[in-house]
C-alpha cells in the first residue's frame, strides 16, 4: 500500500481509539461535580455512592485517554514531520498551552477526588471535583483550537513556507473554532449521558434497585434527552459554517454532484466516484436545499465544481449519514425513557435492555462525525497551506504498517479490556464503591441494628 495512506490510516487508527476516553471525562467530570453538589446539598448517601461508582469510571477513562495520547505525539515526528517543519510555530505553543492549562490541572486534583473522600474537608474534595472538570475542558478547548485552525485557518503569515503567527487572537476563535467546540462538547454530554444510562440500567436488570442506581439511571436518560435537541441545532449551525468554508465537505455529505438549486436530500445512495453519480439513490426532494439554504431554490454547491480537490465522497458520505442515524437513535429512545421515568415512574424492562444496548453509542456518533471532519478535509492536513502529502515522511510503508497492525492489535485488547471491566464494576453494584459488608460480629454491629439506632 501507498506510504501516504498507511501513515494516515495508522494516525487515524489511534485517534480514534483516543478520542474515546476523552468523549467520556469531558462530560464526565461535571457530571460527577453535578452528582458531588446534591450529595452536599441533601446529605443523601445515594448520590456519594453513585459519585464513588463514576469517579472509577472516570479514572479509568482518564488512564487510557493519557496513554493513548502519547502516541500521536510521536508520530507528529515519525510520520508526519512536515506538518512541525510548516506550522509548528502555531501548532507547538496551542498543545503546550493544552497540557499546561489542562493535564496537569486533572492529573494534579484527580487523586483527591479518588481518594480524599472523608480524608480531606469536603470542600476540597468539592473543588478537586471542579477543578478535574475544569481541566478536561479546557484541555477540549486547546485541542479543538488547534483542529478548527487547521480546517479554517487564521491569524498568520507564510515566511519561506512557514506559517509565523501574527493574530494569536484570530488563532483561537477562527471561523470555525466557536460550532466545532460547541459540537464536541455536547457530543460528550451524549456519550456520558447514555454511558450512564446503560451501566445503570445494567445494574438494574440484574436486580440491583438501590437508590443510587435508579438516580444514576434517571440522571443518565433525561442528559440524554434534554442534549439531543440541542446538539442537532448546534450540528445545523456548524453545517452551515462548514458550508460557509469547506464547501466541498458539505457536497461529500450530500453525495451532491452538480451545483444548482432544488436539491434533493440523499438517504441513501451508492456514490459512484467515476461515473461522478449516485447510484440506487432514495432521496426527499429539495431536502438539501431547504436544510442548507432554507428555502427549495436554494444553490447548493456540488463536487464536480471541486474535481480533483474534493475528498474521497464514499466514506464522508456514510459516516455522515451514520452519525445522524445513530443521533435519531439517542432522540427516540432519550425520549422514550424519560416519558416513562418521569410520567409512569418505572422504565419497563424492554427499554432497559435498549439503553444497555446503546451504552456505547456516542462513540460510534463522535467516531462517524471526526471521519466526516478529517476525511471530509483532504487532500488538505491544513486547508490551503499544506496537503497532508507534503508533511508525509519517508518512512518505507512495511515499516508503517507493521507498527499499524501492533496498534491495533493493542488497541483491540485494550478496547475489550476496558469494556468488560465496566460491566463488571456494574455486576458487583456497591460491592465496587463500598467492599464487601463484613458479617456482624463481637465489635462489629449488625447494619441493621445501627440503621434503627440512627433512625432513632
């Protein structure tokens, strides 16, 4: 295989293993501020255990985001030194400005919200709370800075070829910077919400009713259902933007070929790149028009205006449409399970094993929306300013792609291990946050005994 393409395959290999960790902690963190904030204010053990179950979520999540991070600092120098060499002025001091603002922040305070519970004052452990939360956005901030800047790139000049930052304002908040930031952090309020949701509703079918599970249950599926909206307003006012700039994505979502007015919404289609049609399309009419111009005439830009620079159609054209599948999804059941929750107060048992089943759906939403980014941006690695084959390096392809089939062989491991590992910690219920209760003995009093003394 080409070089070019193993080395992209490869970073896009473990991006997308990253990326899933920190889809969870972003939310996660102030979920768990959330869930610490009405344990303070109600005194009520039910939310502390709920918090206790999370914050181990939490830390594994944290722990695997960390180290597959690393990775592709790496091959910022392996595989891709040209990306350094051209605009390293402006993408170095954004990622040191990630970890100084924001890792050491989490890395710093997430042991207290571990382990300092009933060994530090509550405040402190309330504010390490906030303090992790803070840092994991502002790490998202950092990152998708730097990401949005090379999709809409701003606040700089070429010197010899080499990007020299003279806006460092303009850097920050380019174009597209505000919806893409926007996108991805209610993107990981949906993966925490259903995360929690299925975990929860895990523990309830296997009979687990206590309090704190019917709480986090709750807490998952109505985040889930007060997001959704919100995310596919956001995911129209940054499909407008990217419209605005990066006209050629929105036509590879579209699988629209010509540019002219009335054009239909695509459902699905086979896009057939060398014939430059769709093939066995089902599609709404004036359905792209109305989304993209909002009104039927509306000239909707197509990829033949594009020929030779538009991306590779097929793959931006059916992750989009699974992103958007999958956001449905969460609308429907989101909905489903809050009528039942708040308006009969039980979630029948049906509906339980769906929210299970969708435990893991933000990651295949957030997965399917960065294919349509990334892919969607090509043959650009910073649009207008340097292709991703001018910051290719030469390393011979069998070198790439045995180091490829490692990752993902690791990756897979890792992936399994994790998952099954959170379904355990939800097996055991409050066995995980608590340890086994130990048997009444001679200096050790029946809980119940107690529960009646303190009642008392």
């Amino acid at each position: 295989m080409d070089p070019i393409l193993l080395a992209r395959i490869q970073f896009g290999a473990n991006i997308s293993f990253h990326i899933l960790f920190p889809t969870i902690t972003i939310a996660l963190g102030w979920v768990l501020l959330f869930i610490k904030l009405r344990f303070n204010a109600t005194k009520d053990e039910a939310w502390m255990n709920a918090y206790r179950f999370f914050v181990k979520v939490f830390a594994l999540s944290f722990a695997l985001g960390v180290v597959s991070g690393i990775t592709m600092s790496f091959q910022f120098g392996t595989n891709w030194p040209g990306f350094m060499e051209r605009v390293g002025n402006i993408a170095g001091p954004l990622l040191a400005y990630e970890v100084l603002t924001a890792f050491f922040l989490e890395a710093t305070f997430l042991g207290i919200m571990l382990f300092g519970f009933r060994r530090v004052p509550n405040w402190v452990h309330t504010m390490a709370t906030f303090l992790v939360a803070f840092g994991t956005t502002m790490s998202a901030f950092w990152i998708i800075v730097l990401n949005s800047w090379m999709h809409t790139p701003a606040g700089f000049e070429l010197r010899n070829g080499v990007a020299h930052a003279t806006d460092w304002w303009a850097i920050v908040f380019n174009p597209s910077m505000p919806y893409r930031l926007a996108h991805m952090l209610i993107a990981s309020g949906l993966t925490c919400a259903f995360l929690i949701a299925g975990l929860s509703a895990w523990r309830w079918l296997r009979g687990d009713r206590e309090r704190d599970v019917v709480l986090a249950l709750r807490l998952g599926v109505t985040l889930g259902a007060v997001l959704i909206p919100v995310q596919i307003l956001v995911g129209d006012l940054h499909g407008l933007n990217t419209l605005e700039h990066q006209p050629a994505k929105v036509a590879a979502m579209e699988g629209n070929w010509e540019t002219r007015g009335n054009v239909p919404l695509v459902l699905f289609a086979l896009p057939n790149e060398r014939e430059r049609r769709n093939d066995f399309q089902i599609a709404i009419p004036n359905g792209a028009s109305l989304i993209l111009k909002h009104h039927a005439e509306g000239v909707v830009p197509g990829l033949n205006q594009f020929e030779g620079k538009h991306p590779p159609v097929a793959p931006v054209f059916f992750a989009f449409r699974v992103m958007v599948g999958m956001g449905m999804a969460m609308l429907a059941i989101s909905w489903l399970g809050s009528y039942f929750i708040w308006r009969r107060g039980h979630l029948p048992k049906l509906l339980a094993w769906g929210f299970v089943a969708m435990t893991f759906s933000g990651w295949i939403a957030t997965l399917a929306g960065w294919y349509v980014t990334e892919i969607g941006r090509q043959p650009w690695l910073v649009t207008g300013v340097l292709s991703t084959a001018q910051a290719a390096s030469a390393v011979p392809a069998g070198m790439i792609g045995t180091t490829l089939a490692m990752y993902l062989a690791i990756y897979v491991v890792l992936l399994g291990a994790y998952i099954s590992v959170l379904f355990h910690l939800a097996g055991k219920g409050n066995a995980a946050v608590l340890g086994p209760v130990p048997a009444p003995g001679p200096n050790i009093p029946d809980p119940a005994t107690v529960a009646l003394e303190t009642a008392r």
